[in-house]
C-alpha cells in the first residue's frame, strides 16, 4: 500500500522506464555488439556474458527490492488524535519511553525521532535519506540496502560496460589494421552501426556510472556519520543561527539537536546492512537490524493511538 501510494508520481514512473530500459539496452549492446563479434570463438564469451548478466540480475534484484519495499512508513492511527493538549500528551509518551516523539501536522498523527514527512509520498518516514525518483519511493530506514546496493551494482555494471566496449573497440581496430575484415562493402552500414551502439552505451556508462558513485559515497558517509542529509542541513542551519546570534562567547555551550547519540562506524553500517557476514550485505536479502545483545537498536516503539 505505502509503494502504491509512491507509483502514483509522474516523474518516478518516467524514472523507472528510464532505468529498466537503459539495463535492459545495456545488455543487448554487450551481448550482441561486443562479445559475439570479439570474443564468439573464445570461453571468454561466455565467461564475461555470465558475470555482466548476474552483475544485471543482482541490480535489478536490488533495485525492485528498493523500490516495493516499505521504506518505514509512520503508521497512521485509526481514529483521529486530538491535539488540543500537547504538553499532557508529550507527558505522557515520555513516561512510556517515547521520548523524542514530534506531532506531524499533516499526517495528523505521533512520529518517533529521526521520522520526517515525505511530500510525495505524504507519510512520515523513519529516518528519511530522501525520496528518490530512480526508485519511485523514499529512502528510509527500511529500504536503504537496497538502495545502496542498487548503486553499487549500477555502478559496477557501468564500469564493466566500459571496459568491454573500449576491449572490443581496440580488438575491431587491430583486426582491421591486420587486413582480417574482408567484404569491407557489405560491412561498412553495420560497421557505423556498431560504432553507434559502443558510442551511446559508452556515454550511458559514465553518466550513470559517475551519477551513482557519488549518491553511493554520500550514503555511506551519512551512514558512518549518523545524519541523513536531512539532518546534516538542519545541523548547518543551526550552526549559523549559533554563530550570528552569539559570536562572542558560549555557541558551544548551546543544546546540540540530535538526540540520538553516536554509534561506533560498524554499529552503524551493521543497522543498515543486517548482523550478517559482509559478503551476505552485497545481496537483496532480509534483515533485521541489530538488537539487545552488543549493540542497542530502537526501532518504532510499539504506541497506540
């Protein structure tokens, strides 16, 4: 239901066309223009086919797992919640150990810390990253693996690309240095048409390879760092009002926002990537964040409203 809400928005259906359609072109030009033509008497063929084809599979595992996955959405209440008296509802949650907790105004309902309201989506997600049109949903608590995976093996992928494409190119050169291309009439049209194919994948490479590399590093240090942009923005606001209202003397001595409190760096790509080994966070699969045990975890307290 929170994903239906997402596919609702023009832009990240284009978005998704765009993407399946660029792997999908990917493939075609790789299989058919490059390793065919350089490699079809060779088990390299066959070798770089199956590697650049699972690389694809594992991104578009990824990237429908990102995209179908609940990316921690607030739930609403089932009856409306009556606002009228905040501080005797603040109280209260706080002796329940819901300290932190803000009101959304326009979900109209309790969201824990860390939780901002998505215009596009219109629901309150659990530590929101942001909403990413290539994916048509929010980047939250919830689905940020997925996410990150998905532009780890885009980005592979992009980079694997290129290295085929220039191979074949070098090797097309060589056999016609060589004299090995006969019937130079017959292949002079598909010759052009080959060149088209390795120019626009070459192109498509390094935009989605460069785009996603550091959408890629900038989620990891939001992951290290503990601030999603969201908060690293409200954390720099902060820091000018501090410096333009108190520049003489005590800006240090002022509360800091976060109330969460910093994580050791593992601790923390552990919340996002499961306990698991680290070979098992390069795959799609389910995990729970950490818990009691080592490392201390809350996720959305149980509240009835």
């Amino acid at each position: 239901m929170a994903s239906l809400r997402c596919r609702r928005d023009p832009c990240g259906v284009i978005c998704l066309v765009l993407t399946y359609f660029s792997v999908f072109y990917a493939d075609y030009v790789v299989v058919q223009y490059v390793l065919i033509p350089a490699y079809s008497d060779s088990v390299w063929c066959t070798l770089h086919g199956s590697v650049f084809n699972l690389i694809l599979l594992l991104l578009l595992a990824c990237h429908s797992k990102a995209v179908f996955s609940d990316p921690g959405m607030v739930p609403l209440p089932d009856t409306a919640i009556d606002f009228s008296d905040l501080r005797s509802q603040s109280s209260r949650m706080n002796e329940r150990g819901c300290e932190g907790w803000t009101v959304c105004s326009r979900c109209e309902t309790y969201r824990p810390p860390r939780a901002h309201h998505c215009r596009v989506c219109q629901r309150c997600i659990r530590r929101m990253d942001h909403h990413c049109p290539w994916i048509n949903n929010c980047v939250g608590e919830l689905n940020q693996k997925y996410f990150i995976q998905f532009l780890f093996y885009t980005g592979v992928a992009s980079l694997y690309s290129m290295v085929l494409v220039v191979s074949a190119w070098v090797w097309r050169i060589r056999n016609e240095r060589d004299g090995e291309a006969e019937k130079e009439g017959e292949e002079t049209p598909s010759k052009h048409l080959i060149v088209a194919h390795y120019i626009i994948l070459l192109v498509e490479s390094v935009l989605f390879g460069v785009f996603v590399m550091v959408i890629f590093y900038d989620q990891l240090v939001s992951i290290i760092t503990d601030e999603t942009p969201i908060e690293q923005m409200r954390n720099r606001l902060m820091m000018k009002d501090k410096g333009s209202s108190s520049s003489s003397s005590s800006s240090s001595q002022l509360p800091h926002h976060p109330t969460h409190t910093r994580k050791p760096k593992l601790a923390l790509l552990r919340e996002v990537f499961g306990r698991g080994s680290i070979l098992c966070w390069l795959l799609p699969l389910h995990s729970s964040p950490p818990s009691v045990g080592g490392i201390t975890y809350s996720a959305l307290p149980d509240y009835d409203v």
